[in-house]
C-alpha cells in the first residue's frame, strides 16, 4: 500500500470519527478498514451506559466487514482525537483483529494524520490464533475423568452409588 493509499484510509479514519456515539467518555475514534478485494468499511465507537456493552471502532468495522462476506484484511486506519499520541487499539479489539490474520498493517494516527504502524501480530505478539486449534492436544476424556473425580472428592457430603 503506497503512501496516497494509506494517507486515504486515515482519511476515511477521521471521517468515520464524527459519527462516534461517545455521550459518556467523549472520545471520538473512528476507523477504515480495506479488504484484500479492495473495499473499505468504516466505523466508529457506541458507548453504552453499561460499559462494557460499548463497542469499539475497529470491531465494528470488522463486523461490518465480515457481515458483508469478507474475512481477509489487508489494512485498517484508526483515529481519535488526542493531540500528542497515536490511538492504539484495546485489548480485546487486538484479539479482534488478529482473528483475520497477523499481516494485516494497522495505522494508528494523530488528529494531524500523522502515524505509526505495525502488523496485527505485533501489536498481540503471544495473542491466541486460530491456529492454536490445530495443535496436537492431549486426550480430553483422561482430563475429563481426573477432573470429576477430583470435583467428587471436594464434596463436603458423601455421594451414594
């Protein structure tokens, strides 16, 4: 992606934060994502007054992504609104992001359009992946087995057969 392109997806970053729903922490982020096929899906932060129902602005640009039919992501953009550091994402939208691959280049921007950059892996170098899954693992009925008899020996009464 050469420099026009990504100064056009912090763009699209910066347009995507006047949309944020932010009435309780008042701050603004917003963030573009492009596909591998070329498109690009925006998206902003909406808070909720039980905090943890917010969703970020890199997690609805992935939704919104992914409910359109595409999983690969080559690169996305985020901004906000501090003056003098980069806006990087949280930790569950690194988990988020890496769900899509650990190349995929992430643009943290200033209000100026100034960035940083680094790949999804580097930003949850040790995260779980998908390919945690297709490691060879240890028979779970021998785990199962261990772990109900040792709930049974925990029991404050006698279990009758």
């Amino acid at each position: 992606m050469d420099d026009q392109g990504v100064q056009k997806l912090i763009s699209l970053s910066h347009k995507a934060k006047e949309k944020a729903y932010c009435r309780y922490s008042n701050f603004r982020v917003g963030c573009a994502l492009l596909t591998q096929e070329g498109d690009v899906f925006t998206g902003c932060n909406v808070e909720n007054v039980s905090y943890g129902l917010t969703i970020c602005a890199e997690r609805t640009a992935l939704v919104k992504a992914v409910s359109e039919g595409h999983h690969k992501i080559k690169a996305m953009a985020i901004s906000s609104d501090m003056k003098h550091e980069f806006i990087s994402p949280c930790g569950a939208c690194r988990q988020f992001i890496i769900e899509f691959g650990g190349d995929i280049k992430v643009y943290m921007t200033k209000p100026d359009s100034s960035y940083t950059m680094l790949t999804s892996q580097e930003l949850m170098p040790l995260g779980p992946q998908t390919k945690m899954l297709e490691n060879e693992r240890i028979d779970q009925r021998s785990v199962t087995m261990e772990r109900g008899e040792l709930i049974r020996d925990l029991l404050p009464w006698k279990q009758h057969d």
